[in-house]
C-alpha cells in the first residue's frame, strides 16, 4: 500500500508540475514577437485578410489568458492542440517524436550507467595508481567538452572518413529492406550520436559511482572482508558495487534531463527527428502549441525517470523499504 501511495504523490506531482512548467513556457513564448502567421505577412501572394481569417480560426487573436484557458480545456481531454508547421495534432507529433527521440536516449543512458559503474568502481578502488589516474583525466576531458563540440567532431570524422552517415535516422538508398538490414542501417546511423550523447554522462556517472566506491572502501563491513581474504570478485560484487549503486540509482531521473538537453543540439546537427529537432522546428516557427506540447512531453518524461528510479532503490536497497520507502 505504500508503494502504491508513493506512486500516486508522484502523479499527482506530475499534474502540478506539469502545470506550472506549461504556464511558464506559455507565457514566455508569448513574449517573442509575433507568431507563426507573421513571416507570411510579407508574401506578396497571400491577402492579409487570409492571414487575419487564418489566426481567427487558430484563436491567435483572443487575449492571452483567454487561449490559455481554451488549451487547459481541451489538456482535459488529452487534446494538445494543433501544430501549425506539421498541421497535425501536437499529441501525435509529440509522441511520434518522443519515440525517435528514446531511440537514441535509451542506448546512451543504458552504456552511461553500466560503463560509468564499472568505471567508477575501478577508478575508486585504484585511485592512485596509474589506471586511477588515466580515468581521471579521461572523464575531466569528457565532462569539460560541451555536446556541441562532440557533435561537429563527430559529423567532421564521419564527412572525411566515410565510415558514418553523416545524418538521418536511414538510408535513403534502402527500399522496403528485411527486419536485420533495417535494423543495421538504424544502428549504423545511431553510432555517432550515442557516442556523443554518452560521453558526458558517463563521465559523470563515473564520478559519482568512484565518490561512492572510496566512501565504501572506508567501511569496517568492507575491511573485515578483505581481511578474511574473501575473493577478490566476490568483495568486488556484493561489498562494493551493489551497495555503491544508490547515488547512481538516485540520479538516474535526472539523468534524463541530460539526456533530453544534450539530444536537442546533437538531432539538429545530424537531422534526427526527435524531440530536439521538433523544439528546435516549434520555436523556429513560433509555434507556440507544439513548444508547450513539447515542453508537456519532456515534463512526463522526467517525472516517469524519478519515479522509475525511486522504485529501483526500493528494489535494490531494503534500507529504504525499512525507513519509510524512498519516495
């Protein structure tokens, strides 16, 4: 009864979170100048009375408080509105997006967590020894490197090598191929932005998990293992590394945020068709539906990853389960 309890605090936290984030981003895209019918006023081809009858029938000329009430109205009926650049339903192109979007997402945060652990773990257990010091470097380097420049190194390798795609999620030279040839092509398309995407957030997984491995270290638990000569692995595996995965177990909902900031820059340097791109299309174009629909999904997103990672250190710490429940 208490996880389900736990459960219902963090959806009644994604409504009003939800809530206030969309306010905030209605009200502050409204301050750009103009809107999506603007740049049409100076086509000579187009009458102003179309561009007036088209914003009348988008609600573009009511007072603000005014669409903003109608859009909380149709949010009760998941209706996100339309967007005016894709002229589809904002939930659909959202979605859609948001699925193109995991496609690289998923990969990145699974090869962050399991190679930052690892990492880790082996940098805090040999901190001052050469290996100890070559992960240090290494992961000052990679968080010291903004994702914009790991994108244009990539795209550079990839334009002189030929060895990568230099962008889109497929070839366009494969018509109608089989499961495993479509599958290559997606992977050979994903190398570039996972490894760029993965990167930072390893790096910094990796920094936490060493933290927390040389905080265990120091433990009597840990100590008196090794001095009853356990095996090396097995000292490895159930006293260090398992009971160090809370602070990673913790970070990995906001680990999502890293994953949705760093894949807004790296879809529009390689044209991938997610979330990024669509946000980068709906500011562009004023859209201002598809920005709030966009920002909704990144919210939901977020809130699902703390809550996903609250449930995990239930699992993974009875601890937690003793003192109340983590979340």
């Amino acid at each position: 009864m208490r996880i389900f309890a736990a459960i219902l605090k963090r959806v009644l936290q994604l409504a009003v979170l939800s809530l206030l984030v969309t306010s905030a981003t209605f009200f502050l895209s409204s301050l750009i100048p103009g809107d999506f019918f603007s740049a049409q006023q100076l086509d000579p081809t187009i009458r102003r009375q179309t561009i007036e009858q088209m914003r009348h029938h988008y609600g573009l000329d009511q007072p603000l408080i005014v669409q903003y009430a109608r859009w909380l109205s149709r949010c009760a009926h998941l209706d996100l509105g339309e967007s005016l650049f894709y002229r589809r339903p904002v939930r659909a192109v959202v979605l859609d997006a948001l699925t193109k979007t995991m496609w690289m997402g998923i990969p990145a945060l699974m090869l962050a967590i399991v190679g930052g652990v690892l990492l880790g773990t082996i940098h805090g257990i040999y901190r001052d020894k050469s290996i100890g010091l070559t992960l240090d470097l290494l992961s000052t380097i990679a968080l010291a490197l903004p994702t914009l420049v790991l994108g244009l190194a990539a795209l550079l390798l990839a334009a002189h090598t030929n060895w990568f795609p230099l962008g889109s999620m497929s070839s366009s030279s494969l018509q109608n191929p089989r499961f495993w040839a479509w599958l290559a092509d997606r992977i050979h398309h994903l190398v570039l932005p996972v490894t760029c995407l993965t990167l930072p957030i390893l790096a910094y997984v990796e920094r936490i998990q060493c933290a927390a491995t040389q905080d265990l270290l120091k433990e009597p638990y840990v100590r008196a293992a090794r001095a009853r000569g356990l095996a090396r692995r097995r000292v490895f595996l159930r006293y260090l590394l398992r009971p160090s995965l809370n602070p990673i177990l913790s970070t990995s909902g906001p680990l999502l945020g890293s994953i949705l900031s760093g894949s807004l820059v790296l879809e529009v340097i390689f044209t991938w068709p997610g979330l990024g791109q669509v946000t980068y299309d709906a500011l562009f174009n004023r859209d201002l539906w598809l920005v709030v629909g966009c920002v909704v999904g990144s919210t939901v997103l977020l809130v699902a990853g703390n809550l996903l990672a609250d449930l995990l250190l239930l699992v993974f710490d009875p601890r937690t389960r003793i003192q109340g429940g983590a979340l």
